[in-house]
C-alpha cells in the first residue's frame, strides 16, 4: 500500500508492490484519483488505474478506467446489467470526460504551474510576517507538480493549537478551506491549484485577521513541554501515556467532515 495520507515510511514501492501480487496470480487497481501522470501506472504494470474526470482533468463529476481490456469489459458488463447500473455515468459525463483528456493534452502546463506558484509565493511572503507561524513550501509527495505552503505554530511564541487556526479560518468571511490531513502531526497545507486572481490576497488578509488568536494565547511554559516535540503526555503518577490530541489513530479534529454532512444542506444555503 503506497499513501502518502496514512504512513510516511516504511512503504512498499508500487513497481515492487505490482510484481509481489503478479507473481501470485492477483491483478493490481490503482486508485490514482487526482494524479497528474496518466500514464506511469500503467507503464509500472498495474492492471487497471482509475482517474477522476472531475479533479486535475477539471471535467464533470467521472471516472476514466484505463488498463486491461479484459478487466475493462467486466466492468463494462457490469455497468449495462450488474451492481453498477445505478451509478452508470450519463452521456453528458461522458462526452465530458472526453473533451477533458484532449483539453488537458492541449494545456500550456508550465505556464499554469508557474502562475499557481506565483500565488503561493504571494501567500508565503504574507504569512511569513505573521509573528507566531512558520512557514515553509512542501512539494506535492506523490510527485505532482505542484508546491503547497506547509504552515504550523511556533511553540515558542504562541500556545494557539494548529487545529484551531484551521476552524477560525474556515468559519470566517471568506470561508478559507485547508489541507487539514495532517493536523495531528502540527500543520496544514494551503493549495494553490483551485485559487483564481484576488484570493491569495484574501487569504493573506484573513490570517492577519486572526494573528490576534496567536498572540493572546502565550506559548506553554511548563517543564513537560520542555522536552518536545512528543506525542505522549505524563499522568499523575509521571507514567508516559498517548495524547489523544496528538496522535492520528486517536486523533479527531473539530469541525470533521462527519459534523459538515450531519449539517447538510443548511450549512451550504447559509
């Protein structure tokens, strides 16, 4: 399993992962959903790769299955009188698809990535004045090509956790919507792929909003914390025991997903 959203080591390489399961005779799906690269999978030897229409494509709601033709007519069948009849794609998504692969081939890719990176610069070079952040870029793990800002809290100036930054962020005017995957480990990411002209300056002006929060909460000056970064707390017989704060198995973070669709469709027609 290669995913940079559950580990960080210890993986098994997918060229090696591909081979281990064709040597006992098991045929390999790649979920690549939004990656860049429509063709490396296949190249690696998977059997089926599947990608969304919807996400870098930037077409309808669809999915593009691409690799053993075998494989491909099972679903097909599948499609036309089996469990996927109900969520069989419409000629509209269809022909969506299609037209998104040849705009996709005809992009001017490097000056697209140029402009997104230029917005983060402008993003980074803001934050970065904000005393209590820091913040660094952080290249795409699976190897798009694209550059985020990584930002977390600086223990020494400010008490703020990360998490709550994200949620005052995301309740304010505009809505500033994270890459929150990785706030138990003490960050976010901003993504500058879905930004259009005037919103790296609106995320600039909503944090400089917020620094407020970062300097009337003071940095924790206890000998516990001395000793970070850990994920471990001591209790009251100073025996080390898990923070569940600080952990990701543990770990739930305010404002989940879960709570946003329990809140379906008022929080959207607001």
């Amino acid at each position: 399993m290669v995913s940079h959203h559950t580990v960080q080591s210890g993986l098994i390489g997918l060229q090696t992962f591909i081979e281990l399961c064709h040597e006992k005779g098991v045929s390999v799906i790649v979920d690549a959903a939004s990656e860049y690269d429509l063709k490396i999978f296949i190249n690696m030897g998977a059997d089926v790769v599947l990608y969304s229409g919807h996400k870098f494509l930037g077409g309808p709601t669809s999915g593009i299955v691409a690799g053993n033709s075998a494989l491909i007519k099972a679903a097909y069948m599948h499609q036309l009188n089996g469990i996927g009849r109900a969520m069989k794609a419409g000629k509209e998504s269809v022909v969506g698809a299609i037209a998104a692969i040849q705009r996709w081939q005809n992009i001017d890719h490097r000056k697209l990535h140029e402009e997104e990176y230029q917005r983060l610069t402008h993003i980074r070079k803001g934050l970065e004045k904000i005393r209590g952040l820091c913040v660094g870029e952080h290249a795409d793990p699976t190897g798009n090509p694209l550059t985020r800002l990584k930002v977390s809290i600086d223990p020494e100036l400010s008490g703020l956790r990360i998490e709550e930054l994200s949620k005052a962020l995301l309740q304010g005017n505009p809505e500033i919507v994270v890459r929150d995957h990785h706030l138990d480990l003490g960050f976010f990411e901003i993504d500058p792929c879905n930004m259009k002209s005037g919103d790296p300056e609106r995320v600039v002006s909503r944090v400089q909003e917020l620094q407020n929060l970062l300097v009337d909460c003071p940095p924790d000056s206890s000998e516990e914390n001395k000793l970070r970064p850990r994920r471990s707390v001591y209790d009251e017989k100073g025996i080390p025991v898990v923070n569940p704060d600080c952990v990701s198995w543990a770990y739930r973070k305010s404002g989940d997903r879960e709570d946003q669709l329990k809140s379906w469709p008022e929080r959207y027609l607001k």
